[in-house]
C-alpha cells in the first residue's frame, strides 16, 4: 500500500492496524514495570493462535487486549 492510501485510510477513520508491526511499537518516555501472571494452558494456545493470525507477540496481544479493556472500564 502506498503512503497516500495509508494516510487516506488512516483520515477517513479506517482500522490501519493490519497494517502496522505493532510487535515494535513504543510509547515514549513511558515506565514499564514486570509482572508474572499465570495462564492455563487452554489460554496460552488461544493467545498464540491469535498472535500469529495478527503477526505479532503474545506479549502484544495481551498488552492491546487489556488496554482496550481498560479503556472501555474508563467509559
């Protein structure tokens, strides 16, 4: 896709997400803190199914997943 397509998507309020590598995303000048949460395994596989059907880490879709949550817990 070329820039002014993405740019045009991106301004007329499309999802441009399939689009990015959100597995290097950052959010500049933010702390991050670790933290270790058990998952069953059941959990685990659906998770990576996910990552994989989206091209990204684990990490990133639990990280996107609870912050839409979180998001939505605000509203």
């Amino acid at each position: 896709m070329k820039t002014e397509e993405f740019d045009k998507q991106f301004d007329d309020g499309a999802d441009i997400t399939n689009f990015l590598d959100l597995s290097k995303a950052k959010r500049i000048k933010q702390q991050h803190k670790r933290v270790d949460v058990d998952f069953p395994v059941r959990m685990i596989d659906s998770l990576d199914k996910e990552a994989t059907c989206l091209g990204v880490s684990r990490q990133s879709v639990i990280k996107v997943w609870l912050g839409e949550r979180l998001q939505q817990q605000k509203a």
